[in-house]
C-alpha cells in the first residue's frame, strides 16, 4: 500500500476578489507521487482538534517552501528587508509540526518548510541573509531555470545525507531568510559555503530531514539527482510501494 503523505497548503492572495487561495505546488505532488506516495492537502486551520486530526491521518508530511516567516513566530520585531508574512499560516503550521513530531511519523522540510520547522523546535531565523555578520554570497539565484544550480552544499559525514550523496551537492537556491539559531532536538547537517544552514536532521528522531534549496525543481529533469531525497523520504514510511 502506497504511503499518504500529507502537505500544508500554503496561501496566496487571489487578487481579482482579494481572496486567500490555499495551493500546493504540483512539482511537490509529483515529486511525491514519483516516489510512491499518495498526496493529501491539508488545509490551513486554527481548531486545535483538526490539526490533531491532521497530525494522525497521514504516515508522513511534508512540509513545503512559501512565504516569509514572520519573526513574531521567534520573539523578534520586524526587519525592514522582511517580505510577505502571514501569521496564522506560521501558528497553524508550528502547531501541526508539533502535533507530528509526537508520532514520530517521517517529517521532509523544504526552504520555508527548514525556517517553519526550525522555529517549531524553539529555533530562531536571519530575517535575511544579509544581516549575517559573515561574508555571504547571492543566496536567490538569478538563473532562469529553477532546476539549475546555483551553489555547493557541504555536507557532515555522519548525516542521511551524506548517506544520499557524499561530502557535497550543488543545490538551487531561492530563499532570503535563513537559519539562526538552531531549535533544540535539530542538528545542523549542511551548509553552504558562505556557513548558511543548509540542511537540518532531527537528534533521536526516526526520519527528519529539512533543507534550504528546493529538490522538487528537479522533477522534470531526465536524469534527476534530487529524487534520492524524496526516496528516502518515502522509505522511511516502512510501507510497501507500487511505482
């Protein structure tokens, strides 16, 4: 039986009628699907019982890319280099994120979702790049295609994903904010070599995987090198799939 997996809609201003449209990218559910799970979209809540509902329904959940993440969700005020935020998608997903991390069912976090998940663990964010004190390098590329590379990857050795790809990965890269300070039970497991978090691995967890860049790009390509994280991902559900 194929694994259902289940991914946090992530809301976008519908701007004929002003209206909030809950979506998910269709490189994620075909990146999952490819990988030989079924995908649920969850929709965007604040009733308690249903995101418990949530947290029990599906095997494992993916937590996707989006919209900044506003600082109140970490103690801090508003930098003026912030972009878009939407609070209650902030405390509807830490909530969720809680609620799985207690099932310890398998958990994938991708750009947004490395921040989101990073905060839910009492984790805090650089609300841009820029104000890091190090030296730091574009971390929005500027080429066309959003499945070519933009930067190296350095990876720990005792990591999965240095089980998936050895001591480094050339990765794409759309993201401003970054990690910070690293929330407690998270390990920092990548980097770029600028030393902004790239990856992130759950301490004493089962499966726990977020990074920074965004493997679903990768989807359409022939030969694609980012479906070994989605493979694990699914494997570690311990159900039998049919591709």
């Amino acid at each position: 039986m194929k694994p259902l997996i289940g991914i946090p809609a992530h809301p976008t201003l519908f701007e004929r009628n002003h209206s909030i449209i809950q979506s998910c990218g269709q490189n994620y559910i075909e990146s999952v699907e490819k990988a030989g799970g079924i995908v649920l979209i969850l929709p965007i809540t604040a009733d308690e019982e249903a995101i418990r509902r949530q947290a029990e329904m599906c095997d494992a959940y993916l937590i996707p890319g989006g919209i900044d993440v506003n600082p109140l969700s970490y103690g801090e005020n508003p930098h003026p280099l912030l972009q878009m935020t939407r609070l209650e998608y902030d405390e509807y997903e830490i909530s969720l994120i809680r609620e799985i991390t207690k099932t310890g069912k398998p958990v994938l976090g991708i750009c947004r979702g490395i921040q989101i998940i990073n905060v839910a663990f009492g984790g805090t964010l650089w609300q841009d790049v820029s104000l890091r004190p190090e030296t730091t390098f574009l971390h929005q590329q500027k080429e066309m295609d959003n499945s070519s590379v933009s930067h190296k990857v350095l990876i720990e050795n005792d990591s999965l994903l240095h089980q998936l790809y050895g001591d480094e990965l050339l990765t794409n890269s759309f993201h401003h904010q970054a990690v910070k300070d690293t929330g407690k039970g998270l390990r920092v497991i990548a980097r770029a070599e600028d030393g902004v978090v790239e990856a992130l691995e759950g301490e004493n967890y089962p499966f726990l995987l977020a990074v920074q860049w965004h493997p679903e790009c990768f989807i359409r390509l022939a030969v694609n090198p980012m479906m070994k994280i989605f493979d694990a991902f699914i494997a570690a559900c311990g159900k039998e799939n049919t591709k």
